[in-house]
C-alpha cells in the first residue's frame, strides 16, 4: 500500500506540471493543443542537455525554456494572428514531435542501445520518518509539483496578475476597456504553460527513465486536457485528478504482475478509461472559461 | 472650460461613414446628450473618445490640451470613463475584483483590502453596491452601477453613459437620473448617449443631435423642445406609422394555454403563459430584455419543445412540433436575430425561397426559373434594395430583414410572429417593417409583436402582455396602457388581472 502511494506521487508528477500548464493558458483564454508535443520536445531537450553537460538541473533548465519558445510560437499564432486554436495547437504538436525525432536523429544517429544518463535519485533526507519514509522517498521534481499547486493557486487568486488572467479568459472585451493589454496577459500564460509542460515532460527522462524514447510522453498532454475539465480549472483539484490517474495506473502495473490471466493491454488501458470516466462524471457542471477559443480582436 | 472637444472627426468601415467631420465639446459640470437614431455615429464617436476605435482623423483634446487616445487605458489616464451598452464586466469575478480590474498597482492582491477600498468608494460617491458579490448574481441596474463606479474608481471626471436606460425598467431610470446629478454637482461632466428625446429633456444640459454621421447641431436644453429635437433627429417633421383606429377582431387565431418551460439547469423559462392572439388584431409581448421573450420564440417557432402546455394555431395543437410543420399550419416568422433568420452564404433568391421549397419542387428538382421570377417579383413588392443573386451576409440590417419578411409574409400566415422586428434598423426600415406589420393586421391576420421597445409596442399593439421572470403579469388594452403603467408591470412590481 504504502509503494503504491509512492508510485502513484510519482506517476502524477508529469500530469501535475503538464496540467497546471494547460490550466494557466485556459484560464487566459486559449486551449494549448500542443501540450502533447511541448511535452515530448521538454523530454527531449531536457535529456540531451543532461547528456552533454552532466547536469541533471541544467536539463529542466534547458526543457523548462524550449517549452516557454513553444508558448511563445503558440501565442503569436493565436493571440496575434487569430488563428483557429484547435489548428495551430496540433501544429504545435506535430510541429514539435518532429523537431524531437529530428534532432535526436541528428544528434544520436541510431543507436543500437539508447543512449543514457544517470537520472535524479530519490530523496534520503526523509526517508528514515517510521512509515511514511518510503512515501517521501521522491524525487525532487516531484516535490516541486507539489509545491507549485498551491503557488498556481495563489498567483491566479492573490495577485493581480491572477486576476488579469482571469478577466481575459471570461471576457476580454471587458478587460481590455479596463485598460488591460490582452495580447500580453494571454502571451505570458502562454509561456508560463509552456515552461510547465516542458518540465512535466524533462521529469520523464530526466527522473524516471534516464533515456529518451519517441513514445514517452504516450497521451500524457491529452490525459492533462482532460484533466483540467475534471478539475474545472480549478488548481487545486488538479490535484486529485493527477492523484487518481496516477493511482490507477500505479495499480494497473501491480495488477499485471499478480498473474490475473488477462491481456495486458486491457491493465494499461485501465487508467484512460478511468479518466474517461471521471470526467464524464465531472464535466456535468463544467465552468469553461467563456472567452476559451474565441480569439480577441478589438474592432 | 472644456472638459472635452473632438474636432473634426472621421470614422469609415469600410464604405461606411460613421463620423463625417463630427465636431463635439463638452463643458466641465454638465449632462451633454448625444442624440440620433439608430447608427447615426453616436456610439462610434464616443468609442473613439474611449479608445476603443481610432479615428481616420480629427484631434481629441482634453482639459484644452491635444492627446493621444489609442487604447481605452488612453482615455483612463486621461480622466475618461465609459459605460458601454453592453457591460463590459466579468461575471465570474466579484464585483470588487470587476472594479479593480487594471486598476491597482502591486503584485499581491488581498481580497479583503480591495472589498474594503471599493466599499470607500461606493460610500464617497453615494453609489450603492455590494463588492463581495458576484457579477453574474447581480441585476441588470446593479451591474450598472458596478460599471459606473468602475469609472469613478479610475478617477474618472468625464463620464460617457451609452444607451443607460435602455436595459432599465422606468422606475431604474429614475434612480440613475438622480445618481448622475448628485455626481455632476460633485464636478463630473456627462456624455449621456441616448435616442430618446423625453429622456435627454429631462436631465441634459446640453443637446448635440448626429444625423447619418453628421453634425445636425448643438442647442441648449432650455431652448429647445422635443418636438425640434425630433426634426433635427430624423430631419423632417412628421414621422412614424399611420394607424387605423382598432377594428373589429375575430376569433382567435393562436391561443397559447398554460404553457410553461423549464430548463436543463432545472430554471422556470416560461411560467404558465395564457395568451390569445386574435385576426386582425396586434398583441404586443412586452418586457425588459431577458425575461422570457427568446424562449417564448423559441418555443412557438418549434426551435425548442415546452415542458407544458398546449399551442393551438388554427385548431392545431403546434406544442413541440417541428418548423416547419408551424410554418405550414399558418404561422409566419421574423426571429428575433435576423442573421439567424437567413443564411448569409445564399443569395437572396434562395434565401426567399428557403421556407417554401415545396411550391419549388418540380419532380424533386428545384425550379431555378420559378425561384428567380418569384424572387423579382418579391424584392420588389417589398422594396429590397439587392439582386436575387446578391448573398444576403453583403446586405444591410434593413433589407436583411425584408428579406426575412417576404419570405414568411409571401405564404399569407394566419398568423404572423414579430420578434425585435425593428431592432438596430434605422428609420426608414424602421418604419417600413411597421407599416408591413399592420397590413398584416388588416388583412386579418393576427399579429404577435415581441418587443422590448415599448414606444413600438404602445404604437402598434392593440392589446398589450407584459412578461416578466416568465411570467405575463397582464393584457391591457392599447388604450388603457401609459408607459407608467406598462413600466410597473415590467419591473414586476404590479400585475393586471
């Protein structure tokens, strides 16, 4: 039980950065679609960096800005121009799907065995506190997902920042006549969503795994798509949608190795269609940001 | 001394003139009405001042120094508020954060703190609101005040109010009237926009009268009558439709019986609303916008099936059948928002000829040269200024609305429904559309007018309903009704048995 705790902290980790990430720029107005391949592209720059400096910090440094550029290409497309969100989010995706193939290509050819790095080791300083010690046993990416919840709260609710955010994703008719620039405030959330995703995506290799592989962030921007709906934008509860993803798929991997005599596609299966359904349940009373898809153009 | 001056001033959409050369100065300490018709320019001058547009040219000074206005945070910094029309308010948002909204400086943002400084507001200018509560929980008046102390909040000391009363029901009216001159004798000016001329009389002190996008004049209010000010309005002395005195009505026509609809959030919509529309006669719908008009459309138009009740359309039951089965049992349609009463990619012929399809059929192929002749002989009978081949979305508001009419008044409805069937047309169509509806009228049919401007509901109607929260508070007699009256039962306050 107690594993599984620590498990499931883990598996919520990338969701939680991905997923406050995609809250910050829906709150502004605009659903981020490329979240899915703003995450691959932090996984990748995120390990390559670590790959030719050794530092680990420098990687998250490294994915953390590359997601930041993408949000900025993201807001010029939407924001500036106007374009249909839906379009250019998937461009982003496939535009930095391709980016990370290619690069990786360039960089590491194609290697027999994946190249690797020596990822982030778990925290010891708790680990000894009686029967909580292997639950704190995290890494300190995780630690920070934690942390940034709350902060993500209070930067939406407590600042005025926050509360810009919030007009121009309601309404930014209303909030450019109280003499708010609309263009920034929805290009800022931008990149700071992007910085989040890039670093929910670094986590993967750069925590986990220690090696890259084109198929490693596996739905996981789309999972976080959903789970701001589960959340109702709402960064606290974020947390429990992250909490139950991550749950399910901790148990999925335990249910496997018990030798239940069924396929193992239906186990890894089991957490998307957990989500499928919680959102279902949840979306019932969904607040969508008014403005969200609506491009704003003062006439 | 000026608190304003606008010199000079252009505006063009397109081929459209807004502003032609518009000259406008406003005094320190006075109410300055800003009066004209629909589309004569009002609003987009004022949203120039505002920063909302920008001019082609002219000058704006300010305090009788030349500025820049390029954004609304422009004319903020330059002491200048504005309560649009349609409130630009955030309904999520308390009204204390919609207040504060880019208007405080610091990075925090204590929730208490800014309650309490918008609380020292309300109290320093005598305008009463609550800033704990939500926006969107709020009565129109209410958001109304929210915005005006938006304005105050960022030290405005020029006030432009677009259209206030428009969304009030009369006894509101009186309260912003009384509002607006305690502010001004505290040393704000006002730009009150406004196309009604027992308004402007009552609280201006100056009129400035716009025409089609010019400059008609400005005259002091104790000099002038409203009687002038009509002429410099719609420049030429009479206007409005010539009414028949009431006729004879038949039998009913429609009869709506206890209808009622609930919606999926589990809200009443429409409550238990009895109606009967008789042939050849106008009953008018009145009511502030917002309480039960769209859906009562909606529902006798098919567009959405009631919870309860019965329609009858010429001894038809028509409660939850289709359009179209409506159109064929007799009734005739202009939605509420003409757009969606055509398609705009069509031409006008299609368009003409999109609710009668079936008389166009010719062995399940439509008859082009049928539609074409019908099309002609239709924009002509009804003054539409386009070609059949023209889209309708390149047409103006007025012949869009013709295009709606003709269609649906081409089948000889028994029963003809009018809904906002003169909103944002100027004169001309205005009094176009009228006319149209009143020889409806007289050919027997029996018309039900939904609108939320009393002045065309008190000059067409025969008998007057007035809804209000769903609910229809009474049927009066044209002859009986006085705005004060139609006013009380609007606001919900007095009801008519």
């Amino acid at each position: 039980m107690i594993g599984l705790i620590a498990a499931t902290l883990r598996v919520a980790t990338p969701l939680i950065f991905g997923t406050l990430g995609e809250l910050f720029s829906e709150r502004a107005g605009i659903l981020n679609l490329g979240i899915e391949g703003i995450m691959l592209l932090g996984a990748f720059v995120g390990f390559a960096t670590t790959y030719s400096t050794g530092s680990l910090w420098l990687g998250v440094l490294a994915a953390c800005i590359v997601g930041i550029m993408a949000g900025l290409l993201m807001a010029i497309m939407t924001v500036y121009f106007g374009v249909n969100q839906h379009v250019s989010g998937l461009g982003i995706t496939l535009f930095c799907t391709g980016l990370a193939y290619y690069a990786f290509r360039v960089i590491f050819g194609t290697p027999a065995n994946p190249p690797q790095i020596q990822p982030f080791m778990q925290t010891e300083f708790l680990a000894d506190v009686n029967i909580l010690g292997p639950i704190l046993r995290q890494y300190p990416l995780t630690y920070y997902a934690m942390l940034l919840v709350p902060v993500v709260w209070w930067v939406l609710y407590r600042t005025n920042f926050g509360l810009n955010i919030r007009a121009v994703g309601e309404n930014p008719e209303a909030a450019d006549a109280a003499g708010i620039n609309v263009y920034r405030v929805r290009t800022i959330s931008l990149m700071i969503a992007g910085g989040f995703m890039g670093v929910g995506g670094a986590f993967l290799t750069l925590s986990t795994l220690g090696f890259f592989t084109f198929d490693i962030i596996a739905g996981r921007g789309w999972v976080c798509i959903a789970l701001v709906i589960f959340a109702n934008w709402n960064p606290i509860r974020v947390l429990w949608g992250a909490f139950i993803f991550g749950g399910v798929s901790a148990l999925q991997l335990r249910l496997q190795l018990t030798g239940i005599n069924l396929p193992y596609e239906l186990f890894l299966a089991l957490p998307y269609v957990v989500t499928i359904i919680a959102l279902t349940i949840a979306n019932r009373n969904a607040a969508y940001p008014a403005a969200l898809l609506k491009p704003y153009k003062r006439e | 001394m000026n608190a304003v001056q606008m010199l000079n001033i252009t505006k063009k959409f397109g081929d459209l003139v807004a502003n032609d050369n518009v000259n406008f100065d406003l005094r320190k300490g006075e109410i300055h009405a800003l009066l004209g018709e629909n589309g004569a320019g009002k609003t987009t001058l004022m949203r120039i001042l505002y920063g909302l547009y920008r001019a082609d040219s002219g000058e704006i000074w300010i305090n009788d120094q030349p500025v820049q206005i390029n954004s609304p945070r422009d004319a903020i910094n330059n002491g200048v508020g504005m309560v649009t029309q349609h409130f630009t308010l955030v309904p999520p948002l308390s009204v204390a954060e919609n207040i504060v909204l880019g208007a405080v400086k610091g990075f925090t943002l204590n929730p208490k703190e800014i309650e309490k400084s918008v609380a020292e507001a309300s109290e320093e200018y005598g305008i009463t609101v609550k800033p704990s509560a939500l926006v969107r929980h709020l009565s129109v008046g209410e958001r109304q005040r929210v915005e005006i102390l938006k304005a105050l909040y960022r030290r405005a000391n020029v006030l432009i109010m677009d259209e206030p009363t428009a969304v009030l029901v009369p006894q509101e009216v009186d309260g912003l009237f009384n509002s607006l001159k305690q502010l001004v004798e505290k040393g704000l000016s006002v730009i009150f926009i406004s196309h009604k001329l027992n308004e402007v009389m009552a609280i201006c002190d100056r009129v400035t009268v716009l025409r089609g996008g010019r400059l008609v004049g400005t005259v002091e209010r104790a000099g002038t009558s409203e009687k002038d000010l009509a002429v410099m309005m719609v420049g030429r002395e009479t206007f409005g439709v010539e009414r028949q005195g009431i006729k004879e009505t038949g039998d009913p026509v429609l009869t709506v019986d206890h209808l009622s609809l609930t919606d999926e959030q589990g809200i009443d919509k429409l409550k238990d609303i009895t109606l009967e529309v008789r042939h050849g006669e106008v009953l008018g719908v009145a009511g502030v916008s917002g309480n039960g008009q769209a859906e009562l459309v909606k529902v006798l138009t098919g567009l959405q099936k009631p919870t309860n009740g019965q329609i009858i359309l010429n001894a038809i039951d028509i409660a939850g059948a289709s359009p179209s089965a409506i159109t064929i049992a007799g009734m005739g349609r202009t939605p509420e928002d003409r757009h969606a009463g055509v398609v705009g990619e069509l031409t006008v012929e299609e368009n003409l000829a999109l609710e009668s399809l079936e008389i166009y059929l010719n062995r399940g192929v439509l008859d082009r040269k049928k539609i074409r002749k019908q099309a002609i002989e239709m924009i002509a009978d009804y003054n539409i200024k386009a070609s059949p081949e023209d889209k309708v979305r390149t047409l103006s508001g007025g012949n869009m609305q013709k295009v709606v009419m003709a269609r649906s008044l081409s089948r000889n409805p028994s029963c003809v429904l009018a809904a906002q069937p003169t909103r944002g047309l100027d004169v001309g169509a205005t009094e176009y559309v009228r006319g149209k509806l009143l020889e409806q009228r007289d050919r027997g049919a029996g018309v039900l007018l939904i609108s939320e401007d009393l002045e065309e509901i008190m000059e067409l109607a025969d008998r007057i309903a007035v809804i209000y929260e769903g609910r229809i508070m009474g049927v009066i007699p044209a002859a009986e009704a006085t705005e004060e009256s139609l006013g009380l039962m609007m606001a919900g306050v007095t009801e008519h048995n």
